[in-house]
C-alpha cells in the first residue's frame, strides 16, 4: 500500500462515521463511488503521461 491508499482509506473511514452518525449512508455510497471513479482516472492520466514522456526521449 502506498502513502494515496492510506489517505483514501481514512478519508473513506471518517466520511463513514458522519455519515452514519447523520443517517446519510446513500450519500455515503455516492461519495464513495465517485471517490473510486476518480482515483481510477488519476491513475490512467499518471500512466498516459509516463508513456508520453517515455515515447519523447
């Protein structure tokens, strides 16, 4: 796991305990798709620019 990983996890962890605590578990799930999609994204974008900047040397 790296360092990304840990922060997500405890983002996820904390949005879990308010939104339980304030009965918003659908909001909850949204959030936690929309967090996933996003990394998801991310991490492409970083390998997509690795590429370019290998294919450019």
């Amino acid at each position: 796991m790296n360092f990304s990983t840990i922060k997500y996890t405890i983002t996820l962890i904390i949005l879990g305990i308010v939104s339980i605590s304030t009965g918003e578990i659908v909001t909850f799930v949204m959030l936690c798709f929309i967090i996933v999609i996003l990394t998801n994204i991310h991490n492409v974008l970083k390998r997509i620019l690795e590429n370019l900047d290998k294919a450019s040397r």
